[in-house]
C-alpha cells in the first residue's frame, strides 16, 4: 500500500497543535506496518532543522508553478522522520514559507497552502510514484482531491489514486473571496464549487475538501456524530450528514516513546502503574520548582493548553476563584493565547503566589514535568474533536477533568464511587455549575486516598497506543481502496 500524507504541520519539524503529533505519528507508525508512506510538507523559517538529517532533491530543484499571472519558484529537500524510514519531502519556498508564523492573515495565505496541495502531486509526478490514497489533513491540504478532478486530470499516474480527508478541527475550515478563484485555477470549474458559497461570495477549501474526497475521516467517534449537527458542524453538518457513510471517526493515538513516565527524558523520577512512587517526587520537584510549598494532601491541578475560548477558559474564569478560596488546591498553568486570558491567569498569580503559577508560551519540558507531577488536568472544552492531553494524563495517573464532548467523551470515564470504575471526572452541560460539580467532586475524591489510588490505577491501565490505532487507519484505508 502506497500512502501519500500531505499536512501543513509535522511533529518533531514544526508544531502548533495536536494536527503535527497525528501526522508525525501516523508517519512513524504506517512505516512501521511495512506500508510505503511519503510525507508532503512547507520548509518553514520555524523549521527544526535540529531533528534530522536534510538533503536536496537533485532533479527538484528550482521547479515552476504558475498562478494566473504569478510565477512561484519552488525547490524540495527531504529528511527522515525521526525513529523510522519514512521520507519527508520538504516544500522550500521561502517568499511563502519564510513568515513570522506557520500560518498568518496576509492576503496570499490561501497561495502558501494551494502551493502545498499542488506541490504534493507535482512531487509525485516527478517521481513517477503513484499513491493508492493520498491522506489530507484540514483545511491547508484539503484542496488535492479538487485538483486531482481538474487540473491534473489529464494524467493517468492518478488514474487509480482516491483521496481520504481528515477533519482535526472544523473550526478552521480556510475562508477567503472567490476573487481567489481565478488564482488558483478553477475558473473553468465552478460547476464543481459549491454555488451557495459562490453567491455569498466565499470560496471555502475545507468543504471544497468534503465534497470532493472519496472519503472522510475525523479524530474521534463521538466528534463524528457531533460534525453533524447545527451545534458543532459550523455550518457544513448538512453536507457531513449527506456523506455520513464515508465518514470514520478514530480516536488519536499517543506515541509512548514520547509521552510514558517509565521513560520519558523530561522528568526527574520516573514511574509507573507497578511502581507508582515516582509520581509524588516528581509532583514534590515540580513545585519546588515553582516556589510552592509541597504538601501530599493537596491536589495540584495542572493545565496546557492554548488560551482559546475553545478550551473553556472562560468556564475556568467563572469559577477559579470560588475553587481557590473554598478548597485546599494548588493550579499550575501553562500556555498562551488570547490576551484576557493571559492577564486574568497572570492577575490570579499575582493575588495567590502560593496557590496559582503560570507561563506563558510553550515549554515541552514543562508541559512534561506537569503532565507527571500533577495530581489532575483540567480540560473543560466547549468543543474538543480528539484531544491528546487527556490521554496523556492518563498514562500519567494525572486524573483528567473534562466536558463531555468530542474526543474527551471517547477517552474518559466518569468514576464511579459504588463500582470503583471510571477514569476521570466528567461534566455533561458547557456551565459553570457543571465545571464546579467536576472539580468539587475530584478533590473530594482526593481526600479520600484508597479511593484515588483506585482511579489513579484504572487510568494508567488504559492503553491508546498508535501500535493500536494505526490499525484503524489501515483498515479505512483498504474500505477506501474497495
């Protein structure tokens, strides 16, 4: 089997959120199955060059690209992902690639993406190497299988190729004026766009991508169902519903090379579920770190997270205060975002140094280190389609607090006091009556140790593996094949 996966991020070259830990770890996991991957992305001024070996692609070398009047010159390097034989082929381009940011506003932001999605099969072409699917990732790759329709119709390397789409957020979905029509190429196809968007004047590569995929696919089963409603779709969960038969909803994997305190690099003390007694070292470390005073039998409570109304922020806004002044808690918070949230978690560290830290940015060795010290994690989404540091928690016996929605609801198992089951601490309605009722619940638990312990167990004893995972991958992709 020969997957081709496009993707505007790759964990470890270039990261903003969980869509470069997917695509890494599919990258690393399908090679590992025997299956020929290549993957397709940008040369970014944030690329990390550190992780790998890179090489020029002799015969893609000053390649031309035409867009309407607009000449793009492009070159390809290639390197390894790292911890397998998968090719990454690298698209430099650097009067596109060379921003300040991986994404940005500027107004030739729908060409730094049309580029990647038309780079992909040109690379192909070069190669003479025909792909049984080519895998796209959200919005910036999402325009491949229209493409594959039009412009490279006429060559028959394609001829058996089918084309997957995966949603990661439909949030983003890549909107910009049809004045961009022309610019890429499709004039001569408007009959294949969508004529209600043509009427408002809107060209949408996401559901350009859902319409003209032979398949869809999304990062949990729960978000599947949720795509289709008014509530969730953001205005597409029509059409998702229209193609509700060629849509799979997999859970994310974790790479545990990664994230498993039995060996991660990060943290001082390592641990696991028959040696557990690492945890409250590194909990003891982290906060001594921090200027904390360590005490066992308070819970410390950690978050990493962008600072996006997305994530509940303004849930945890609502309520923080009332949880600080009422209970024996301590909150470790990092990540940045919009501004209010910045100052409101920088004002709450102000007024209790001793019960709230936190940092701004984002620091992979911390993010480890409150992963494994911390006694919950708090992830109050409004939406969330697969979420990973809930799982991470998991293996971590950091006991997740979570709406259910999304990923979240297929990860996380209210506990139950009269059957000791469960693995974490679920509320239902987006409130916040609803978030206080989790928290107040899971510190109650707390204090009751034979009681956290059993949770602690039943978390670390769940197992969302890419080794099992990427299972499903292949079985969707050998339906699409059929």
């Amino acid at each position: 089997m020969k997957i081709a996966l496009a993707s505007s991020e790759i964990f470890p070259f270039a990261k903003t959120g969980g869509l470069a830990d997917v695509a890494g770890a599919l990258g690393k996991y399908l090679s590992k199955q025997k299956i020929d991957i290549r993957m397709f992305t940008p040369l970014y001024s944030a690329t990390d060059f550190s992780v790998s070996t890179f090489y020029p692609v002799d015969f893609l070398q000053d390649m031309e690209m035409w867009f309407a009047d607009r000449k793009i010159v492009y070159s390809v390097h290639t390197a390894k992902l790292p911890d397998s034989n998968t090719d990454v082929y690298f698209i430099s381009c650097p009067e596109l690639y060379n921003r300040w940011s991986i994404y940005t506003e500027d107004p030739d932001e729908f060409l730094r993406f049309a580029v990647l999605n038309r780079a992909t099969l040109e690379i192909c072409q070069r190669m003479g190497w025909a792909p049984d699917i080519i895998h796209c990732n959200d919005w910036q790759t999402a325009l491949i299988p229209l493409y594959l329709k039009t412009t490279y119709k006429w060559d028959t390397l394609f001829k058996n190729t089918r084309t997957v789409l995966s949603i990661h957020n439909i949030g983003y979905q890549g909107l910009f004026s049809t004045y961009i029509i022309g610019a890429l190429g499709f004039q001569d196809y408007l009959h294949l766009l969508d004529s209600y968007d043509l009427k408002s004047n809107l060209f949408n590569f996401l559901k350009l991508g859902v319409i003209h995929a032979d398949w869809l696919s999304t990062v949990s089963k729960t978000y599947a169902h949720e795509i289709q409603t008014a509530e969730y779709g953001a205005g597409m969960e029509a059409m998702l519903s229209y193609r509700k038969y060629i849509l799979t909803g997999i859970v994310n994997g974790v790479d545990y090379d990664e994230w498993d305190p039995q060996t991660d690099k990060y943290i001082p003390f390592k641990f696991s579920l028959k040696a557990p007694s690492g945890k409250q070292k590194n909990k003891k470390y982290l906060l001594e770190k921090i200027g904390f005073q360590y005490d066992e039998k308070t819970p410390l409570i950690g978050v990493v997270s962008r600072l996006v109304e997305q994530k509940g922020f303004d849930l945890i806004i609502a309520v923080l205060e009332n949880i600080i002044n009422y209970n024996d808690v301590q909150f470790v918070i990092l990540g940045s975002g919009h501004h209010r949230y910045e100052q409101f978690f920088q004002y709450m560290a102000d007024k209790y140094p001793n019960k709230l830290a936190f940092f701004t940015g984002y620091k992979n060795e911390l993010s480890h280190l409150i992963e494994a010290g911390s006694d919950m994690f708090l992830m109050p989404s409004r939406y969330e389609p697969c979420g990973l540091n809930q799982i991470y928690s998991l293996k971590y016996g950091t006991i997740p607090i979570v709406r259910k929605t999304g990923g979240l609801a297929d990860t996380v198992e209210l506990y139950q006091w009269e059957t000791q089951t469960g693995t974490g601490f679920v509320f239902e309605d987006y409130s916040e009556q609803g978030l206080e009722w989790a928290l107040n619940y899971a510190i109650e638990t707390f204090s009751y140790p034979e009681a956290w312990n059993k949770i602690v167990k039943n978390a670390m004893s769940m197992n969302y593996s890419w080794t099992i995972q990427v299972k499903e991958y292949i079985k969707m992709y050998k339906n699409i094949l059929k």
